[in-house]
C-alpha cells in the first residue's frame, strides 16, 4: 500500500499553533488525518511556587482571545483556595465582564474568523479570505461586526479598566465598583449588538438553507455534551454544577467542578501536545464530550433570557430534541449564545446589587484547595489549584475548554478530510473546509495546551516512502 | 504609490496583541486603506510573500523549533521587524518556563497532572516542534521596533503601523510605552 | 552655604549637601532607586550618576557631598547611555515580569525609571536563575526575584525602625534578602510594621492584603491619626470604593516620619470581627433589630426609671476627644451618675496631670526621643505598648545609646543595646533612688542600693556614672511606673529630672487616654455593676472586669462596632461606627491635637458615640457642649512644657 502524508500548517484564523497532517492512500483517497496542537508552554509546572493571588494575573496570559475566562476561572478557584466566597454584587459584576468576553469572543469568531469561510465561501481566493475580504464584499455588515466585539471589549474595559488582560476579579471579589454611568454606558450599547445578535442568528439560518447538504455531511457524529447549568438546568456560563449528556441525550451525571476529577480524566496521544479528556466512567474514547456552544446548547433544557431560549426551541427541533450533531450548528449555538448574552447583560445591569460597593470579602477561611469552574466562550474552563499554608501554589492542573473538544476536533477534521480531500489533485479550498473542520469549534489552542498557536496550512505530501511529492500552501 | 505589506504571525504569545489589534475597531478599515495586509494569524495567508513585504510583526516570544523557524523566515522576508507586546520583547509570561526548564514543566503536564490517565507520556511525534529556551525575538533575529506591552494598546499599535505606513520611524514613548 | 551649579544654573545649597540635594534644589531631577530621603544615602543603584566638572568618572549624586564651585551636568548623553546601561544590567539580573506584579503601570519606582529613559526593551536577556519568594508572612510577601538589592528595607529595618530583621546574604548578583540567620519572614525577629514594604520601591516587598486591590493613583488618600497607643502617629488611610485598603505612614507629616507599627498599619485592615448592622433588643431572651428610635426611646425610659447613682457609665479611650467631651459632660456633669470611666488600665496620663498639677509643667515631646544619649525607661514596655517610640531608642541603641531599663518583665527596646543596664522588679522608689545617688554621686549609698536592686555595679557605672554630664539625656515614663500609688517616686523623679537637665517623657496608654484624663474620668477604677450599665465599647475591647461588671447589671446597654461578649449579653445593642468612619479629634503624649480625617462612610445602621449622646441629651432636654478645646489646650499647657 502506496500512504501519502499531507501537512497543513499552520492552519489559520484559529487560536493558537496547529497542523493538520493527512496520511493518503495509494488511490489518493484519505487514509487518516491528524489534528496536532503543536505547542506547548507549561503553566502548570512554572506556576507552582507563586501565588494565589498572582494567578489571576498570571494565567490570562494564556490567552488573549478570552483572557476574562482564566481571570475569573483563576478567581473562583482564589475563592476556594482562600476560603473567601465573594458577596452577590462581586458575582454580578464577574458575570458582566464575563458576558462582554462571550460577545466579542463570539463575535469575532462568527464575523472575522469563521465568517469568511460562510460569507465569501470554503472556495473562495485565500489571498482575500479574510476580514478585509469581508470589509470588501460587505462593508456594512462588517462594521456590525466589528461593534459587536467592540461592544464586548468595551464591557470589559469598563470595568477592568483594560479589555485584554484586566485587573479586576480578585480572590473574594472584584476590586472596583461599577459606576452609574458606566451602566449607563453599557446600557447604551446594548439594543444595537441585540439586533447584530439577532443577524447573526439570520445570517446562519439562511446558510444552512442554502449549504443543506454540506451541513448533513460535514464532520457529524455523536459524542457526550458537557456544560455548567443553573440549578434548573438552564444554560449557564459564569458558575454552577457540571452537567454532562450522552451521545443520545441522556443525563449521565450532575456534579460539583470541585469533584471534577471523579468524572473527568485526560488522555495523551503521543502526536499532539492537546491531551483528550473523557468521562471516566466510560473511559477513553468511549466518553468523550463536546464542550462550547453546541455541547452546551445539546446539554441544557432551556436558556433563562426570552429570545435566546425561544431560538434554543428552535435549535432543540432540528434533530427532533435529539443532540445536534452536526458541527457546523456550532455556528448557530455560537449566535444564540451571543443573543443570550446581550441579553444577560440587561438583566445583570438592571439587578440592584450591580452598583453596590459590597464588592470583596476579606474575610478568609483558607482551605488550601480549589476549583474554579467557569463557561469560557470555547467550553468548560477548569482551574485546580492546591496551596500551602502561605497561598503559595504547590499544584496546578489546568483543563482548557478547547482541550475537551480535542478528540471531536481530530475526529472533525478526520471526516472532512475522508469526505473532502481526493488526491492527487488535492485543491486549496479542499484543504480550506479540513482547516474549517476545526475552526468550527473556535478552538484556542494556547489555552489548550497553555501554549500559544496558530494554524496556517502546509500540505506536504510524501510517498511511502517518506519523499516529498507535492507541497501545497496557502 | 502602492501600498506597504504588512505580515503578521504569533509565536509563544496569547494572541492577545493581535486581539489588541483588533480594538482598533472601525480603524482597521482605515488602516486597510494605508497598508496592505498579507499572512497573518487572522488572513489566510501561511506566511509572508517570499518576494518580501515591508513590515514584518511577530507577537509572542521564541518558546520552540517552530517558533524559530517562523521568527527567521519572517526577518528574511521583511524590511523592518516589529516586536509586538511584552513576550516579543521580553519573552513575558511564557519565558517563565525557563525556571522549571521545559523537560519538568513536560513532565508535569503531561503525566504528574492530577487529571492525566496512565496513557500520560509526553508527546513526541517527529510533526510536533521542540521546547527550547524561551526568549525574546530579538535574541534570534534583529528588532527593528520594539513595542512592549501586555497588550500594547490598540492606539500604539495604531500609531506604529500607520507610521511605518508612511514611510516614517515610529518613536515609542509616552503612554505608547507602557510595559504594564 | 555652598556654591555650585547645576546644569548651568547657579545654587547655594548649606553645607553638608549632596550634589542630588543641589540638583534638586536647582529645580531640575535625576531619577533614584536605592536613594530614599528618610534613609542615610548609600549609593548602591547608581543610578543617580551626574558629570561633575573635572572628576575623571561620573558620580553618584546621592552621596557625593556638594563643594564649592562645583560644575554638575544631569542630562548629558553620557549620563543618560549610563542610566540605560544601569537600568539594562539591573533588569537582566533577576526576573522582572511587570505583566503580573501587583506595582506594574504607575506604583513601580523601576519600571518608571525605564519609561523617563524611554527604555522599549531589554537589551540585556536576563539569566532566569529563580530566586526565593517568601511568603511565610502573614502581613506580606519577599519575592527575591522583583528586588534590586537597594536595601531600603533593610536600611528602614535598621536605621528606622531598629529591628535590623532584614538583611543580605550571598554577594553580587546571588544577593538573597532574608530574615535574620535566613528563617522564613514568619518565624523570624519581624514585627510586622511593614515599614519595609512602604520603603521598597519595587514589588519585592508586596501586602498581602491589598495587593491588586489598586494602583495608589486608585486609592482614594485620607490622612488621618492613628488613635491605637497614645503617639498619635500621622498616617495615611487609602480606600477604593469606601473600603479600607491599605494604611501607610504619612512621611510628609507627625513626629513618626512616615513609621507606623503593627498596630497602626495592619490591625484595622485585618480586622476580622464581625460587624454589628442594626440596634438589637433583647427579647424573650434572643437579640432581635429593631429601629434606632425604638433602641433609643428605650434607653431613655431606663434612664428615668432609676436614680442617677443607679446607672453606671464607661467609654473607651478609642473615641474622639468630642465623643469623650460628650460623654462626660451627659453622666458626669448632668447626670451625676454612680460611676463613670475610661476603659482600661492605664494611669499615667491622670497620675501626670495630678503631678502637674502640683509642681508645675513637666513633661516633653515626644521628639526628644529621636536623639538622645542616655535613656531612662521606667515601668513602660515601649516596644509592646508604644512601638514607634520604641523604634526611636532601639535604633539608637545599635550604636552609643546608654540605657537603664526598669520594668516588672523583660522588655526588647534595649536588646540591640550594648550599654544597657536592666532592672527586673516594680520597686521604683528604690530605682528613684539610686537615680539620684547616681546623679549626685552620693557613694556612700550606691553599692547598697545597687545590691538591693540587683544590679551590676560596674555595668550600672557605666551606663549611669555621668548622668549629671549627660547633654542629652531623656526618661521615659510609662503605666507600671506612673500608677497613683507611685506619686512620690514619680514626685521625686520629675525633681531629679529638673535638677540635672533631663527630659521626662511619659507615654499615656491607648487612644485618647491623656485627653480623658484631664475631662476628669475615673481611669483604671474597676467598673461595678449597676441596675443600668451604659457601655461605649465602639471599635474596642474591654477587660474581664468590665465584662464581670457588666454581667452583674441589671438593664445592659451596649454601644460597639463588634460583636463580642459584651454585645451577646446585652439588653440593647447600638451598631457604633469604628475610628476611620468619623472624624474627631485626637491629643497625643504631646498634647498635641489632631484631627483624625473620615476615611469610610459607615453603613446605614451606624452611629457614632457622639451622635447618640446628642438624641439621649435632647430627650432628656439638654444641650451638650461643644467648646472643649480651650480648656484641653489650657490644661495641657500645664502638663507639657512649651
């Protein structure tokens, strides 16, 4: 048997450094494809000796794109740690600045990362592929675009003082109030990124419309779905029980995040520096998950804001109130999520306790260990740190969101490429939907591997035996 | 007169200076008019023209074999090389993995994690780049303009490229010059 | 006066100036790290360096005194590629990593020095050797890695504070500050007045506490006084948001030059008591809130239920002189009731002003402590009770200092002391004693006397041999010595003091003890228990007595921040804001007044002391006095000597 092997490196408007390599039959059809995360950068081990309290500093230098998860996720584990739980007003507060991370993060994945590939289409010239294609081809929608994130960043700033890397969210707290006219502020902004939401929303429907068949056969398979919830099991972003479904729907389990090492555990493959993780119970790859929009939107019964959950009813219909399969719904979750959040931050800004200044508790009960859970754009953010007497760190173990997508990702871009790549003659725009496979997912890669990445596309492909034949690139 | 090209990529970063980048908000459509943006993390273009651009920006510190060979090819291809935000120029929070050194912090994340099965083993498929010492651009290739910051602001950003754009050495100081 | 100039602008500076001093009184700057002005200079970070006319190097200005004639450059491209090269070699040594510091974006004295050099970079890569964080400290965190070895806090350890804890080991770059022989900073001498951590100009030294909590430009900056002993040290109360984020030393203000104690900086902001919300009722054997009219009209009817000599009344010295003035005027002065005092033990500032009183203005400030050559310390643990004072001679104990120390129990201000003589006991008459014996070199008592005592004749020689000689000499006076019972000692004392020329300070126990001892307060009588128990604990404690006392009472009413005891007990509780939620007046050992500033807004529900005096006096139809402050500072003149 004559095996072929493509590179797709680095691939592109993702987070993060990937490459995809694809292993081709003698009869140029695929073989198997790899997703490899192809960095690596160590906070678990680097992070040991400092403090508690440092974390929340530290660890949003994970990630840029959403450094407000690991800020607050770093927080709430603080909380624990320090036996200092925050008072309702703090808990708003984080929750807003959470929400402003969801609309831009979400935002700009929709609009400026994943967009060009819906908008401008998987085929299109790769040279204009991107957002100033997009501002070409369709300048209006793309200065809603650009608001919508700006909208988000701006929330953040408002009470982080800055939108990448704020200084807010302490253990027991947050560290300064929200004023009445930086409400007001928000307020102002708010009905505008309603109707984007509302757009985007439009914008996938009528895709999917048209990409019928693409949509039924890109990368659709089932997993188990995990996601935090309410106490009435409603979608949840900022702080609850974990709550995890079976590929068919089924509730499996509802747990604490400070128990999460009785349900979840991580494999290694040697060829990725992502690991895999898994329900335990059912073990490796029988448990795996997905996490992020669609596994939340297939793991929860209803969403707590009126449009968002109207449009879940919606969403709950495609697959009869089965789990959603299909990965390009990813986008759709993506926008209802977005539409949730635009309104959360409504019911946030008009809860009373948002402008109280009963912001920190400084009373502290040191336990010495804890979890901080929270729901970053791309999925369950886990944060577990055990501390000496001192608040120094002793032990980190950091589960990243898109980690938990790591095998639906590898199985993604699996299928995609059996589905899409025919060689010998392997075209661009082929490579492209492969790339798609994992973009979908908004991976962020440096948060996966506390490693930073992106994936640009090199394709490689060697006989078998291991010389080049052909090199494509983009 | 035609328009400057730009290229970008990150390397050990958080891509958190390209999200910077894209605070300038609706002046990314006028800074689309003043250069003309080639490869980068959020184009499709995998890497800079191989006839040369005339910016190069690298976010993100020198943290593997990958990164290095991203950083040379980028200063060969490029007139004048931007280190953008504080990994870029100092190396920041990844190059704190130099004090555990990479085989340790490898072996924490890999197999002692609380969370890793009996499967942990620290991967090493030959397609996977190499830790190396962490360090800022500038150790490996020569830095033109350096702009620190965690992230720098958008409006230094802004003001780097549009004065390169036009042909002028950007002076970072005053707030543009701002570490955090 | 000296001549020079600077950057082609002539100055006269005095003599004895350093080229900085000059610099800046030129009104031109060059930046500094290790250079602090309330430390000896020492020239450590050179960052200060200048061009001087005719010196062959470039010198650092900060200990290169000031001569005539001299011609001083400050902005020269030599003088700025060297302040580059210094700045590039100290952030290559260790491991600057401004991202995360708790001081980054405006508080860091090093990262400012980069931006005015417009440094964008690092053009030396540093080691990433890791160097040790300590953070064994309850108070804060010794991260090696962010210092730049300019010993400021070992030199505010030391030359300040007189606790020389801090110090370095290893040399050159491998330079590791530490805690005495290197033990954890929580096991170590420290006594936790933090006074390093102000000093450090860098995030080497981190509070705990309010660490990411704001930058200073954040922090809303009150200066107040601190009302914990009776120095009355000025400081500034930081708050964000109307809560209390950190406290420092006011080094613009105070005789306490910029040092505040354990007490002082950290105790209110680690206060973990739990807050009274509402006033509480006692009913059917449960405290229950009720409004502030009801615990009030019920206060009232208690009060017209029984005679005046039925009700008893007692304050806490944490109150303001206003507070006191009301209080007192309300039981004392119209009430006449059967008892009214000051909570706690303390006697000397009454015993004082009793002595006063008799034989005429005595005492001195505080300041005489700061430079002295023979310390006489009497029945006063200073390092325990009035720590800032005790910084004062401790760090003058390191060098010359002569010290003769009697109190009942081992006290640490001389520890440092090498010609220090130490009496054990509470004979004080005796200790007076051989004072004078000393003074006037009356030989034929002195060996009896010092046997008598205890002491070592040759070491007791030593250290007081000359006292008539001594230029400088100070006593300082405190609660064992100064009880009522001790007045003739004390009497004689003063005499002594005047015959020979030597400074009597007397330290006046907690808050405004001095203030409430010359409103006539009963002080240290141990309170009893009576049908009405009036007791305004505010932020405070009271001692088990009080607590016996208030037990024994029939109808108790209990005004407190705090939950405790005494409020559990209670008939009728009053939520009472704390010290930094009003502002009041404050009178030190000195007698020197101070206004203590708002620093937070106390929450709906609190009221002070003083306000509640005012509803109880209108409801018994009275108008209380405002104008106590003519006859404090009449009264104090003649107690301190001008």
């Amino acid at each position: 048997m004559v095996t072929q092997k493509i590179t797709i490196e680095p691939v592109t408007r993702i987070e993060g450094h990937a490459k995809v390599t694809v292993h081709m039959k003698e009869d140029g059809s695929v073989e198997h494809a790899y997703f490899h995360v192809n960095e690596f950068r160590g906070f678990e081990k680097f992070c040991e000796g400092r403090l508690v309290t440092e974390m929340q500093q530290i660890t949003p230098r994970i990630c840029g794109i959403c450094p407000v998860s690991h800020h607050l996720a770093a927080a709430k584990a603080g909380d624990v740690v320090l036996g200092c739980p925050p008072p309702r007003p703090a808990s708003l507060l984080r929750e807003l600045m959470h929400m402003g991370q969801i609309i831009q993060s979400h935002g700009m994945h929709f609009f400026e990362l994943a967009g060009p590939d819906l908008l401008l289409g998987f085929d299109a010239d790769p040279a204009i592929r991107n957002v100033v294609g997009l501002i070409q081809a369709d300048p209006e929608l793309t200065v809603k675009a650009v608001r919508l994130r700006k909208f988000g960043q701006a929330i953040i700033s408002e009470l982080g003082e800055r939108s990448i890397h704020p200084t807010f969210a302490i253990p027991g707290g947050v560290n300064r109030t929200l004023t009445a006219e930086g409400r007001d502020r928000i307020l102002a902004g708010l009905d505008d990124q309603v109707e984007t939401a509302k757009l985007g929303i439009k914008i996938i429907k009528d895709w999917v419309e048209a990409n019928r068949e693409t949509v039924d056969k890109f990368a659709v398979f089932p997993t188990g779905y995990l996601g935090l919830i309410t106490p009435s099991k409603g979608l949840e972003l900022y702080d609850g029980d974990i709550r995890l479904k079976s590929r068919t729907g089924e509730e499996l389990e509802v747990f604490s995040a400070q128990n999460y090492l009785d349900y979840i555990a991580e494999h290694v493959e040697p060829w990725s520096y992502l690991k895999f993780p898994y329900y335990k119970k059912l073990g490796f790859p029988e448990g795996v998950y997905r996490v992020g929009p669609l596994g939340r939107l297939n793991m929860v019964k209803h969403i707590e804001t009126p449009m968002a959950n109207e449009e879940l009813k919606v969403f709950k219909a495609i697959n009869d109130g089965a789990p959603v399969e299909n990965t390009l719904y990813y986008h759709y979750a993506r926008m209802i999520e977005t539409l949730f959040a635009a309104e959360r931050v409504r019911v946030l800004l008009d809860d009373p306790d948002i402008l109280s200044n009963d912001i920190l508790n400084t009373h502290q009960e040191p336990t010495g260990h804890g979890v901080g859970v929270i729901e970053a754009p791309r999925g369950t953010l886990i944060h577990d740190y055990t501390a000496n007497e001192y608040g120094q760190l002793t032990k980190v173990n950091l589960i990243v969101s898109t980690g938990h997508n790591n095998y639906a990702m590898s199985k993604a871009v699996d299928m995609v490429a059996k589905e899409y790549i025919h060689g010998p003659d392997v075209k661009e725009g082929m490579l492209n939907r492969v790339e798609h496979a994992i973009r979908a997912h908004d991976p962020c890669l440096s948060c996966s591997t506390h490693a930073v990445g992106q994936m640009p596309l090199e394709i490689s492909i060697y006989d078998h035996q291991g010389n080049l034949t052909q090199t494509l690139r983009r | 007169m035609t328009k400057p090209k730009v290229a970008s990529d990150w390397l050990a970063g958080c891509a958190g200076c390209h999200m910077s980048f894209l605070d300038m908000d609706e002046r990314i459509i006028e800074l689309t008019r003043l250069v003309d943006l080639r490869s980068t993390p959020i184009t499709d273009l995998k890497e800079p023209d191989a006839s040369g651009v005339d910016v190069g920006i690298l976010e993100g510190g020198i943290a593997n074999t990958y990164n290095e060979e991203v950083a040379l090819r980028m200063r060969e291809r490029c007139k004048i090389l931007v280190a953008l935000g504080d990994c870029a120029v100092f190396g920041g929070v990844p190059a704190m993995r130099n004090f555990p050194g990479a085989d340790a912090a490898l072996k924490r994340a890999y197999i002692e994690t609380e969370s890793t099965d009996d499967s942990g083993m620290i991967p090493n498929d030959p397609e996977l780049s190499t830790p190396v010492h962490v360090r800022p651009v500038s150790d490996l290739v020569k830095v033109d303009v350096f702009l620190p910051g965690c992230a720098p602001s958008a409006d230094a950003i802004f003001y780097v490229l549009s004065e390169l754009a036009q042909g002028r050495m950007p002076k970072v100081e005053g707030e543009f010059n701002n570490w955090h | 006066m000296i001549q020079l100039t600077v950057n082609g602008q002539p100055v006269e500076v005095e003599t004895g100036s350093t080229i900085l001093d000059a610099i800046r009184i030129a009104g031109f700057n060059v930046p500094t790290l290790c250079y602090h002005p309330k430390l000896v200079p020492y020239g450590s970070c050179r960052l200060c360096l200048v061009e001087v006319e005719g010196a062959r190097t470039l010198q650092p200005s900060c200990v290169v005194p000031a001569n005539n004639g001299m011609i001083v450059r400050t902005d020269t491209d030599r003088t700025k590629s060297a302040r580059k090269f210094i700045l590039s070699m100290i952030f290559s040594e260790r491991n600057h990593f401004c991202m995360y510091c708790q001081e980054t974006d405006g508080d860091c004295d090093l990262q400012q020095a980069a931006y005015a050099e417009n440094m964008t970079h690092w053009p030396i890569t540093p080691a990433y050797k890791p160097f040790i964080v300590d953070a064994s400290h309850p108070d804060f965190i010794l991260d090696n890695n962010r210092c730049i070895l300019c010993r400021r806090c070992v030199r505010a350890c030391t030359e300040l504070v007189g606790n020389a804890t801090l110090g370095f080991e290893e040399r050159g770059s491998g330079s590791l500050l530490i805690a005495d022989n290197n033990v954890p900073l929580g096991e170590s001498t420290c006594i936790s007045c933090g006074n390093c951590v102000q000093f450090c100009p860098t995030g080497a030294l981190i509070d705990r506490r309010s660490a990411y909590q704001g930058r200073e430009t954040d922090l809303t900056h009150v200066n107040s006084v601190c009302m914990d002993c009776s120095l009355g040290c000025e400081r500034v109360v930081k708050t964000r948001d109307n809560r209390l984020v950190r406290i420092d030393g006011n080094p613009d203000a105070g005789f306490n030059e910029s040092l505040l104690c354990y007490d002082g900086r950290y105790k209110p902001v680690a206060e973990n008591r739990k807050r009274i919300t509402s006033p509480m009722v006692r009913r059917n054997g449960q405290l229950e809130s009720i409004t502030w009219d009801e615990a009030l009209s019920a206060i009232s009817v208690q009060f017209k239920a029984h005679d005046s000599n039925e009700i008893s009344a007692h304050i806490s010295p944490r109150q303001p002189i206003e507070a006191l003035s009301a209080f007192h005027e309300f039981f004392a002065d119209h009430f006449q009731v059967g008892q009214v005092t000051l909570l706690g033990h303390d006697q000397t500032a009454r015993t004082s002003a009793k002595l006063a009183a008799e034989i005429g203005a005595f005492e001195s400030g505080l300041s005489v402590l700061k430079d002295c050559d023979t310390a006489i310390i009497l029945g006063t643990d200073m390092v325990k009770d009035h720590p800032v004072a005790g910084f004062f001679l401790k760090r003058q104990a390191m060098h010359d200092l002569k010290m003769f120390i009697a109190n009942s129990t081992h006290t640490k201000v001389g520890d440092w002391s090498s010609n220090k003589l130490e009496y054990i006991g509470s004979d004080y008459a005796a200790v007076v004693d051989l004072l004078r014996s000393f003074a006037h070199r009356e030989e034929a008592d002195l060996s009896a006397q010092l046997q008598n005592l205890g002491l070592n004749p040759e070491r007791a020689e030593k250290v007081l041999g000359n006292l008539k000689e001594n230029q400088k000499l100070v006593i300082v006076v405190g609660k064992e010595f100064a009880k009522a019972e001790n007045l003739p000692a004390f009497r004689s004392l003063v005499q002594l003091a005047r015959e020979i020329g030597a400074k009597v300070v007397t330290l006046k126990g907690k808050g405004n003890n001095f203030a409430g001892a010359l409103f006539g307060y009963e002080m240290d009588a141990q309170a009893k228990s009576a049908p009405v128990f009036f007791l305004a604990l505010g932020d405070g404690h009271a001692c088990d007595h009080t607590r016996d006392a208030l037990a024994g009472s029939e109808f108790k009413i209990v005004q407190a921040s705090y939950e405790s005891a005494f409020t559990e007990m209670a008939d009728i509780v009053l939520p009472c804001t704390i010290w930094d939620e009003q502002t009041g007046y404050y009178l030190n050992s000195d007698g020197k007044l101070g206004l203590n500033q708002q620093a937070i807004q106390a929450a709906d529900g609190n009221r002070s002391v003083l306000d509640v005096l005012k509803v109880l006096a209108s409801k018994s139809g009275l108008t209380l006095s405002e104008n106590w402050r003519a006859a404090i500072e009449e009264k104090v003149a003649t107690i301190v000597l001008s």
